[in-house]
C-alpha cells in the first residue's frame, strides 16, 4: 500500500471525527418553512396523528406562580389506546426495545398513549440564534466539541450523530434556574427509598440573553447541588462547570461536611456507578448523558416515529407513594404520545472498554432531548433502559427534559427517579435575578456548605 493509498484510507476512517461543515444559506432558510425554527418538521405526519407545529405553549396559565407545580394543561384528554405485554406485537415499529423488555419482564406494566401535543416552544432570540448557528457551527474535537454556536440549537441541519448528540448537550431548558431536587430509589423487592434530596442551581451562559457568540467564555452549563437530606448527607455539595470543547477544561468540585472544605472532585465519567442513585445508575447516564462520550462511535440511524414520555407535568406534582410503585413508574401517571424522533446508535470505539459497549438515543425532534436510551451489555443482552419525563413548563417556555430522568436495571429489578420535586417547595424555578458564574465558584460553594 502507497503512502497516498494509506492517507486517503485514514482520511476516510476519520471522516465522522472531522470538524464538520456548517449548512449553506439556501439550507438554513428552510428554518423559516418547511421546518420549525430548532430544525423539526414542521407539518404533521401522514395520517395526522403527529400534528403540524403551531408555536408550541409559550404562555403559562392565568393564576400560576413561579416555582409552584405546573399544572397538566392537558388534563381533559383521554389515552388513545393502552400497550401491554398481550398488545405490543401490534405496537412493536413505535416502541423501543427498552419498552417491550419492560412489558415482557412485568406482564401489568402498560403505556398509556394520549394525542400527541407538540408542545415545545422557545423564545425568539433563541429561534434567532439558531438560525445563524446554522451557517457558522461547526463540530471540533473528534465531534465531541462545537465551535462557531451560540444562544441557539448549533446543528438544526445535522448530518451526523455527533451533532445530534451536541443538540442535546445545548438543548434549551432555560438560563438561570432554581429547583429543589431529590432522587429516589425502588430495589428489586419493591423497597423505596430517598437517596438524596436538596437543592439544585442550574445557569447557562450559552444561553444568557445578553452575551454573544464573540463573548463567550466556553462553559455553557454551570450545576450545582446542596443537600438537605437525608441526614448523613446534609450540608454536602457537589458543582460541575461544563465546556463546550476540549480547549476550556471541564470542572468538578465537592464539599465535604467532615472536612469542611472544598475539594477538585474526582474524574467521574464514563460506567462509574453513580452514587447518587445508589449504583444503580451510572455517571454517563445523569441527565441522559452526562460528561464525556468518547468512548463509543456515533451513527446517526435516522428519523422514526415512536411512542415517548411527553408533557409529563401530572407526574411531576404526583405524591412520590403514588408515582413510585414497586416494580415500575405507575403506569396511570406516566403520560406517553407519538412522536418523531432522531435516533442515534453508540458503539465502543476500538481499544475502549465500557459496561454498557452500545447504546440507542432517541432525541426528540422539537427539543433536541434525548427521551429515552437503551443500553446493551458486551454479550448483547439488553440491559438498562432510560427515561425521561419531559416537564411542560410555558412560563420559561421550554419544555424540559431535565427533571424526572431516570432508569431501569433490567437484570435486578432496581430503577431509579432523579431530579425530581414532588412534594417539593420549588419546581424548576427561573433565577430572578438571573444566577452568575460567581454563584458557582469554589469559594460561593464552600461558604454555602459552611451555612
């Protein structure tokens, strides 16, 4: 083999790693047509049981106040059909595989399918914003990092996976936010417990209304979280500074009770139990995908209709006793619709290891969040399955995947609920004033564990 031979096969094998090119103008226009302003088909699908986009639910209900829960603004609709273990089979093109090892494992669990609202909605600088990151965003870092984006989706256009991924990373739920957080989990034997609950800080200078592309100092997403209970964790605080390339390094910081100081977290990444769900979730799966992702190769599949979790908003202010049944969510509480999906394949990259060596994400079109997740073991067994239920909120407005997620360990029995504020002060609650980098740095975090 030649030297040129040689290149132009590496070339070749590297391509999906590549900085990717950003759309032509005559693509970017269709923002302002046949699709959405975030990239979704605007119209409905075939029989019309996705519905064309109208603008989404921008206004929130008369009477309702910041940080309550929101109310289900949907609660008037009746489920179309029901899906169970005897009924998938009819059902199995619109349902996912996690969803049917679910059915086939636990014979009373169904979904309840209601009509599809496509409720999503955004403000209009940030419908602004992605049209110009439309034309000057681009994927660096072997497509684990954007450049050329701000205040918008970066990739309305996708061509590949790696930027469907990014979407989601930068989809928007929000700028600065306040919300009281706890996470729940169910043992194999049905035991429920809380595994922590506090407060949850959430700002996004990617999204600050008054920043620019030019001003950016490439974190997009600052977390933090303080917690109250239960009590051998009181006073505990973890934050994360989230990059959006490999040039701004990420950041991680704990606080510690008995030392009473603040300390550079560890690497946590990747298949690392995580604690907080008490190992039944792992780090990668926080959020629906959190920290690096090089581990696995992404494939863009395509786009399919599937039956998701949607305008969850009767979930989100249920009775914790109520929603958390033994085995499952409680299937009369959980709202499912028919939605078009992008979906993305994960496999382990050459010469990486990975509990869970293939995944598939399925990411919403209207939001760009990933809805659900399916993950495979090294013998291809199908092993944990993810959720999300999405909280309508139109005071923001945003519809919001970052609340309610968690997931179930198919081999034990055991899943998880994180992120959620039943029976909480405070519901995913815009910062008034809007919180700041210095909210979230080493010093803010120590003197508030020192409270």
């Amino acid at each position: 083999m030649n030297h040129r031979t040689f290149l132009a096969l590496l070339l070749a094998a590297l391509a999906p790693h590549l900085a990717s090119a950003a759309v032509s103008a005559d693509e970017a226009a269709k923002l302002k047509s046949t699709l959405t302003p975030l990239g979704a088909e605007r119209g409905a699908n075939k029989d019309g049981s996705i519905p064309a986009w109208d603008g989404g639910v921008a206004k929130a209900p008369a009477g309702y106040k910041s940080g309550d829960a929101r109310p289900d603004l949907f609660s008037g609709d009746k489920p179309l059909l029901s899906i169970d273990a005897k009924t998938m089979d009819r059902h199995a093109d619109k349902l996912t595989d996690g969803v049917k090892a679910l059915m086939k494992k636990y014979p009373d669990y169904r979904i309840d399918v209601y009509p599809t609202h496509r409720s999503a909605a955004a403000p209009q600088w940030v419908y602004d914003n992605t049209y110009k990151n439309a034309t000057r965003a681009t994927l660096v870092d072997g497509g684990h990092g954007v450049e050329g984006a701000y205040g918008g989706i970066p990739f309305p256009l996708p061509k590949d996976g790696y930027e469907v991924i990014q979407n989601h990373r930068l989809a928007w739920i929000g700028y600065s936010i306040t919300s009281n957080s706890s996470a729940w989990v169910v043992t194999s034997d049905g035991k429920r417990s809380l595994a922590s609950a506090g407060l949850q800080r959430l700002h996004r200078p990617y999204y600050d209304p008054a920043g620019s592309l030019d001003g950016f100092k490439g974190y997009y997403s600052y977390t933090k979280f303080y917690a109250t209970d239960p009590g051998s964790k009181a006073g505990e605080s973890i934050m994360e500074h989230a990059a959006i390339n490999a040039k701004t390094a990420r950041g991680l910081w704990q606080y510690l009770v008995g030392q009473r100081r603040v300390r550079k977290g560890p690497s946590v990444a990747y298949d690392t139990p995580d604690a907080v769900t008490s190992g039944i979730g792992l780090i990668d799966e926080a959020f629906m995908l959190f920290g690096p992702l090089d581990k696995h190769e992404l494939k863009l599949v395509g786009k399919k209709e599937i039956y998701v979790p949607y305008n969850n908003n009767r979930a989100a202010s249920a009775n914790i006793a109520d929603l958390l049944h033994p085995k499952t969510l409680n299937p009369g509480l959980v709202r499912w619709e028919l939605h078009r999906v992008w979906v993305v394949e994960a496999a382990l990259a050459g010469g990486k290891r990975h509990v869970v060596p293939k995944r598939k994400y399925y990411i919403d079109e209207d939001t760009w969040q990933i809805l659900l997740v399916d993950g495979w073991d090294a013998n291809n067994e199908l092993v944990r399955t993810n959720f999300t239920l999405t909280l309508l909120a139109p005071d923001i407005p945003a519809l919001v995947g970052q609340t309610q997620w968690g997931g179930y360990d198919l081999r034990t029995g055991a899943y998880y609920l994180n992120m959620a504020a039943n029976e909480m002060p405070i519901q995913y609650k815009p910062a008034v004033p809007p919180l700041t980098p210095a909210n979230f740095s080493p010093e803010a975090l120590a003197n508030e564990g020192a409270r």
